[in-house]
C-alpha cells in the first residue's frame, strides 16, 4: 500500500516553510509515530537546526562530482530504517550527477510506494506551470522545477504564506540569508512587489487544486445543488444579436467577485435544424474569449432544463438571460425560456437582461418551400383536374359505392396531391374535394345544402383529417429538406475546418473553399482605411479600402463585387462571380467569421515573429551585460591592481615579485584580449560580416598550433593523428580559435589523471576532429543549450568567460560549411566533434592508399 504525501507548499522563499514542516513532525512523534528526518537542509539557520536536534537524522550518502564532495539523501538507507513518517526537504530538489534519480521528487515517489509517509517543502516559483511568469516577474529563472502534477497527487497540501512586510523584517534580522547577501536580496528578489505576486501566484494555484477537489467530492456525492464558493457566472447565448449586450453585462456581473468565473453557454437542438445565427456565435465566442471567459456549447431540446443543469454541473452562481425577442401574440402562449428557466433555479440567481431586440420577434427567414416549382404545379393540376376525374368516375358508381367510401376515396387523393405538391395544392385538394362530395353525393344531390346530419358529420371529418394530413406530410417534406440542407451545411463547415487546420496559410485556404464551395470567381477580404472618412461613394472608392486576402479575380472595394458579407464595421467579404443565394447566406456568414478569426491568427502570428527577434536581443543584452560585467571587471582589476602595486611610493619589490606582478599583468591582459575578440567575433557571426580566408589547411599544422596557444596545458593533451597528410577548407586562423576553444573547456572539466585527447580521422569527403575529455559530460538534453551564447553549464558563479567559447566555436565552423556536434565520451565525459569538408586535393592523395 503507497504511502500518503503531505506538501507545505511556500508562497516565497524564507516563508517558515521547513521549520512548519519540522513542527508536524513533532507533533507526530507526540502522538506516538515514529518519524525520522531522511534530508532536510537548515541553511545555517539556528531556529530550523533547533527543531532538528531531537528528531532522529538518518545519514546522508556521499557523492563525488568535480572533485568536489556532496551529500544527498539515502533511499535505501531510509526506506531500510521503515519509518512511518519521513521528513524530506525541498521537492524540486536537483540531485548531483551520478544518482539513481535525477530528481528529489523521484526519490520520493519511492518512499511512497515503499509504504512511508512523507511530508516535503516546495515553493511555488519551482512548480512548472508557473516558471516562466516567476522569471518574468522577479527577472530570475528557476533552474530547478517540479512537475504540477506530482504537488496535486498530495494527499494533503498547506499553504505557508506571510507577509512581504514580514518576510523583508525576517530578511533583515538575519533569518533567512547571511548578512553579507542581505542588501542584494532585499533589492532584487525580495522587493515587496515581487513578494505579492509570488503570493498571489501560490493563492490561485492553490485555489485551482481546491477547485478540483470540490468539483471531484460534489461528483463523488452527487451533489447537484450550487454551493456559492466561488462566483461563477453563466450567460446564455441564443445566437441573436442581442448576445454582445449579455456578454458585457456577464462580464461586468464576474468582474465584481475577484477570480469569478465567465462562461458562455448556447443550447443546441438535438435534430441541429434551428438555432441561431452561426457568424453571431463565432463572434461572440471570440468576444467571450476576450473579455477571459469560456465558450461551452451543449445539446437539448429542452433549453430551460439543458441551461440549468449546465450551470449546476460547473457550480455556477449566476445566470444572465436576454428578454424574450418573441411578440406578444407569441407571449400568450407560452412563458418563455427566461420565465422558466428562473422559475426552476433554485440557489441559482437569475438576471433577465434587457437589450435592444426585445418583443421585435426572432426576425428568422421566412421558409422557403420545401418542394420544387414543379412538384407544385403537378400538385394543382391533381387537386384540380385529379378531383374532377375523381369525380366522374364515383358518378358512374354512384349505386356501387357509399358515401362513406366516396369520402375514403377523396381523403386518399388529398394524401396523394400533399405527397405530390405540398401543403397549399392539398388544401385545394380538401376544398374542392369537400364541394365536389356535397354537391355530387350528399342528399340533396346537386345542391350545396345537406339534409342529414350523418353527411354533415362525415364532410367535417373529412375536411379536418384532410387537413391534418396535408400539414403532416408538409411537414415532414419540409423537416426531410431542412435536414438535407443541415446536412450539407455540417458537411461543408466540417471540410472548411478540416482545410483551414492542414492549410500553413489558413485566410487563404479558407478563402480558396469559399470560392470552390459556392462557385464564385473570386473571394476578397477588405478592411477598411482607418483614415477614410465615411461618404456616399465609399462602397465604390478603392482608395478607402485594404485588400487583406483575395484568391480568383481581386476586389478593390466592395462595390465591385457582386455579393457582400459585411464582418463588422471595418472589415467586409466581397464575392464575385454571381448574387449570394439566400439559402447559402448563412453558411457563407460562417465562412466569413471564420475568416476573421483566422486574420486574427495570422496578425498575432506576425506580431509575435516581430517581438520574437525584440525578445531575443533584450535577452542577449541582458545575458551580455550580466556575463561581461564580472569578466570584463575581473581582468581589469587584477591588472589595475598588480600595475598599482608596482607603483606604489616607497615600496621595493624584488625581481622575482616584479617579474610575477608583470605576468600577472599580461595573463590578466590576455583574458581581457581574448574576451574582446570573442565579443567582436560574435558580433560579427551574428551580422554576417566575419572576415575569412578559406584555404586548403593542414588539419595536423593547425592542431599543433593549437597546443602552442594553450602554452604549458596543451602540452597534457594527448594527440593521436592519422598517417595520411590530410587537409580541411577552411581558415587556418578560425580553425585554430574552434580548437583553443574546445580544448580549453576539455582541460577545465578533465581530471587530472585523465587529460583531454585530440583524434583526427577522415570520413565520407569529411575530417573530422574529435576533442575528448573524461570530465562530468552534459546530459543529451542540454546539448544545445551548451551553444547559446552567455551560457554556462550550471550558471556557477566561480566560471570563467562569459560563456561564448562553445557559441562561437558552433558558429565559426558553421560559417566555414562544416559542423561541430556534442557526443558522449564512452566510460563517461563529453566529446566534440569538429567536421569540415576534405580539401580536393588532400582527398585525392589519400584515396589510392
């Protein structure tokens, strides 16, 4: 059975979270549990160590990384002890190289499953969700994260929070950091603004996992009665124009209650035949979205019961509903959605909003009808000429046939006139059918009166059923071609998303099945001048127009084209080719909603490729000014310093101490010189202006330059070259920077018994060079990281260089047309492979060896 996991989750760092943790634990081992302390780590603050002398510490394994020593938490040695409880600090906790897990959480995951109860500290900037607004808000990245969802499994999470005041006075008095990084910290990381937010940051993130936990225990307990925890309002859209009003009154509603909840909800029919207007739906979505709501959509033909449970489904604690557009005629028969839907709410309250289309009716289409101009005119000549033969023939029967029969036979005509032409020639079937059978068959014969009651009872019969009938076959006539017409509409929409979402150029795309679709010659997107002033020839004046897309024969303004579908104010879709239809007007009202969300896209799109390159420099300035103003710093004092010493008043320096102090000068001034060249050559690179000479080059000549430049370290290198003379197009100059560079790095992070080795072997038209070293290695995901530039594996404070040696090292051999690609070392280490292109020359001389 996995054991439980109890998290103290920190709103900032310094907040008490490991001393809360430490509280529970003696809390714990009051009640008689066994608890034991598997890591925790006391930052040299006297309070924590305090709370940790009398709990039992298990001991810490050793690990060796860099020559240097470190120590993380046993697994085996805790899960050995079996304790039930097990105090681990830090979740997001990296572990050194070389450990079973990579990741402290992973450790824990096995105390877990081992049985135990493990009660962990984690911040809120280390939860991977919010990593980039934490770096965005205090201008500090968090290497170390954890994943989200490993924190929302916990069986239990605590919120530890504080005041910023309070966090900066426990900053202050020496609680937290060491007093010599105190300044810094208050003025940067711990300012009082970045406080808040990381509290505010910790408060939603929270808020949501409640939020889940609530809406998992209602499920759980079918509970379907609202609890007004949080405000969260629902608004109702019909597809009519009225929804922008409801939408902003929604928002100003959710906009009272901080964190309220906006959602948008339209009821569809389960049959998909009525419903609103689809281009109203998709604007008011993309307004909804706006304004930092949500978009639902669900099925039901019973709109009241369908809203109500949509909105005790999401806990909804309002709901806005718009005044029925319907007349007053229609008003008498039947309450309405906003009556009913208040009536049945409950706990829920309802807002029944005013708006501009009230009592103006529902303004839908007037229906076509739903069979041809040439079913029509058959069924008038059956009701007329089908009738009268009809007729004749029960005449000549008049002694075979009674009356009842002659009305069955008529009542099977009028079936036969509805399925033929529809409603109106079936009423003209009823009429006259009705006439004929007064006339020619009810006594008295050949008078429109009727003696008996019987017959007058017999032609009411018929008359209703006739007409009942008639309606009914009408009807489903008409529902069969609505549902076609629905179909085919569902058809079109549903490849138009498909093309649209497969297309790299979604406005054209979707231009292109527009025009495909309806058989138009031409489709134009238009968005109106900002600096054209309204006047009578602004339909026709191209000047006042943009074209913003256009596929087929191009449209300067919306006069030109044959059919317009007017977006909002500024923006238009013009057609050409031949009139809109009005049966195909809403579907192409669709297409152009969709044209404008996917301008929308394709604008935010090019914004973003334009702040990309912003973003990319303010991130290079930044990481330059932040690397070169310690090694720009560092060379300059030690240089200014030994220069100072030297003429210092009164002061005899030996000639040794001279000759040290002046090569202390020269080692500092070569950094500086080195720094500088990398600078300009990286600036170059980047503008595209490095001066090269590419030329056939000795491969062994240019690596033993190398090793002169490294001076006394090169010579701990180990070289092994082929026999061959083989030789690289390239720069010799360039070339011999790469490998300085390559090896300098190989020499920092080698062990001393285990020097860095070159290899130069000849491949497929390429020489490669291979630098090896026996050091730590890089993980195969941080590969290219080790290539940007201003980066440092670790960002350890006590490197040298900015950081750029790997960058322009990756771009010099790039510029030359060869390659330089990380490898893992076998044994461990990291390996650089240098490849450039084999000299003609020098191919054609190994080849027949």
């Amino acid at each position: 059975m996995a054991g439980q996991l109890r998290v103290h989750l920190g709103a900032a760092p310094g907040v008490g979270k490991t001393y809360k943790m430490l509280e529970e634990g003696h809390r714990r081992r009051e009640r008689g549990t066994d608890v034991v302390v598997g890591y925790v780590e006391t930052h040299g603050r006297a309070q924590t160590e305090a709370m940790i002398a009398d709990l039992e510490v298990l001991p810490r394994r050793t690990v060796s990384y860099r020559d240097t020593t470190f120590t993380e938490m046993d697994v085996d040695a805790v899960i050995a002890r079996g304790a039930e409880v097990v105090l681990v600090d830090e979740l997001a906790h990296t572990n050194v190289p070389g450990s079973r897990n990579a990741k402290r959480w992973q450790d824990i995951e096995e105390l877990l499953d081992a049985g135990m109860t493990v009660l962990t500290t984690v911040n809120v900037q280390h939860l991977e969700s919010v990593n980039d607004v934490v770096r965005q808000i205090t201008g500090v990245p968090q290497r170390e994260t954890v994943p989200d969802e490993v924190v929302r499994r916990a069986d239990a999470i605590e919120l530890v929070d504080m005041a910023p005041e309070a966090i900066r006075r426990r900053m202050a008095h020496g609680n937290i950091y060491r007093p010599e990084k105190i300044d810094a910290a208050l003025g940067n990381y711990f300012r009082v603004g970045n406080l808040t937010a990381l509290r505010e940051l910790a408060l939603l993130w929270l808020a949501d996992k409640v939020d889940t936990e609530l809406v998992h225990y209602r499920e759980t307990h079918d509970i379907g009665d609202t609890w007004d925890a949080r405000a969260r309002v629902v608004v109702a859209l019909t597809g009519g124009p009225e929804g922008d009003t409801l939408i902003r009154r929604a928002a100003r509603l959710a906009s009272r209650s901080r964190g309220a909840n906006l959602l948008a909800v339209h009821v569809a029919r389960n049959d998909g035949l009525s419903g609103g207007s689809h281009a109203h739906l998709v604007a008011q979505r993309t307004l909804v979205e706006d304004l930092g709501g949500t978009y639902h959509q669900v099925v039901g033909n019973d709109i009241p019961r369908a809203l109500l449970d949509f909105a005790r489904g999401v806990n909804a604690t309002e709901l806005v509903l718009g005044v029925s557009r319907r007349g007053w005629l229609q008003s008498l028969f039947s309450t309405g959605v906003g009556v009913t839907t208040a009536n049945g709410a409950g706990a829920i309250d309802v807002h029944l909003v005013t708006h501009a289309e009230v009592h103006r009716g529902r303004q839908a289409p007037r229906p076509e009808s739903a069979l041809s101009r040439g079913r029509r005119q058959a069924g008038l000549f059956l009701a007329t000429v089908g009738i009268a033969g009809l007729t004749w023939v029960l005449t000549q029967l008049r002694d075979q046939v009674s009356l009842d029969s002659d009305v069955l036979l008529y009542l099977a005509a009028v079936v036969v006139v509805a399925l033929v032409g529809g409603l109106w020639p079936a009423l003209v079937a009823v009429l006259l059918g009705t006439f004929l059978l007064n006339f020619f068959f009810a006594a008295p014969l050949y008078r429109v009166t009727i003696a008996s009651g019987e017959n007058v009872l017999a032609l009411a019969v018929f008359l209703v059923v006739a007409i009942a009938v008639s309606a009914t076959v009408d009807r489903a006539a008409r529902r069969t071609r609505e549902a076609a017409s629905a179909r085919a509409e569902a058809e079109t929409l549903s490849t138009l998303a498909g093309n649209v979402l497969r297309g790299a150029e979604p406005l054209p795309a979707l231009l292109g099945q527009l025009r495909e679709t309806f058989q138009f010659s031409g489709a134009t997107l238009l968005r109106r001048r900002p600096d054209s002033a309204p006047s009578p020839d602004l339909q026709h004046d191209p000047g006042a127009w943009q074209v913003v897309a256009s596929v087929g024969r191009p449209l300067a303004a919306p006069g030109e084209g044959d059919a317009e579908v007017l977006i909002d104010e500024e923006i238009s879709l013009v057609l050409c080719g031949h009139p809109l239809a009005a049966a195909d007007r809403r579907v192409v009202q669709a297409f152009a909603a969709q044209a404008v969300v996917a301008l929308r896209h394709q604008e935010l799109r090019e914004q973003a490729a334009a702040a990309g390159p912003l973003a990319e420099v303010d991130r290079m300035r930044t990481a330059l000014l932040s690397a070169v103003s310690h090694d720009l710093r560092t060379p300059l004092a030690a240089a200014k310093a030994a220069v100072g010493s030297l003429r210092a008043p009164g002061v005899e320096f030996s000639p040794d101490d001279r000759q040290e102090l002046l090569a202390s000068v020269e080692e500092s001034l070569d950094r500086l010189t080195r720094l500088v060249d990398n600078l300009l050559d990286m600036s170059r690179l980047q503008a595209g202006a490095l001066a090269m000479t590419p030329q056939p080059t000795s491969i062994a000549e240019t690596v033993a330059m190398a090793l002169d430049d490294l001076g006394p370290e090169g010579r701990a290198v180990q070289v092994h070259l082929p026999e061959e003379f083989l030789e690289v197009d390239g720069d010799p100059v360039l070339i011999e920077r790469v490998l300085v560079n390559l090896l300098r790095n190989a020499l920092r992070y080698s062990p001393a018994d285990h020097p860095p080795m070159i290899v130069v072997s000849a491949h497929a038209g390429a020489v490669e060079t291979r630098v090896i070293d026996r050091g730590p290695g890089i993980p195969a995901e941080l590969w290219d990281d080790v290539f940007l530039p201003f980066q440092r594996l670790g960002d350890r404070d006590n490197g040298t260089g900015v950081g750029l040696g790997l960058a322009l090292s990756r771009g010099l051999t790039e510029a030359m047309g060869g390659s330089l690609t990380p490898d893992t070392t076998p044994g461990g280490g990291l390996t650089m492979i240098m490849s450039l292109v084999q000299s003609e020359q020098s191919s054609q001389e190994v080849e027949p060896a």
